[in-house]
C-alpha cells in the first residue's frame, strides 16, 4: 500500500511540474518585445509631432484650458 501512494505522489509532483520542463514560451515572449516596440515607436513619433509644432503654441493647449490666472471673477473687465 505504501509503494501505491509513493507511486502516487510521485506521479503527481511529475505531472504538475511538467510546465518547468516546458521551458520558455518563445512565441508570448516575441509578442510582447513586438508590442513593446511599437508602443516606443508610436511614443517616439508623437514626441517628434509635439516638438515639431508645440513650439508654435505659447502654451500647450492642456495647460491653457486650465489657466484661469488670466481671468479673475474680481478683477475689473479693463484690467
């Protein structure tokens, strides 16, 4: 009986470490350098179109809209 559940056991902890023997998942691994490439790409293009026509704005657009320094409820209209 003792051999059976040793068999048992054993069989088991070979089973469930089966995927450590599988060793590394080349396809998940080239996916994601593959999107991780394209996200640096994408990031590099949009940091190229804000350098090239940010500096025609004074003040990005983001900033402008939250920019309330220039009108006051209590300042007068003239001022």
């Amino acid at each position: 009986m003792k051999k059976i559940i040793l068999a048992t056991a054993g069989a088991v902890a070979l089973v469930s470490s089966f995927t450590a023997f599988a060793g590394p998942d080349f396809y998940v691994i080239e996916k994601a350098r593959a999107a991780k490439h394209t996200e640096v790409q994408h990031q590099a293009a949009c940091d190229t179109a804000t350098m090239k026509y940010g500096a025609l704005l004074a003040m990005p657009i983001a900033e402008a809209a939250l920019d309330y320094s220039a009108v006051s409820a209590d300042s007068p209209k003239g001022a």
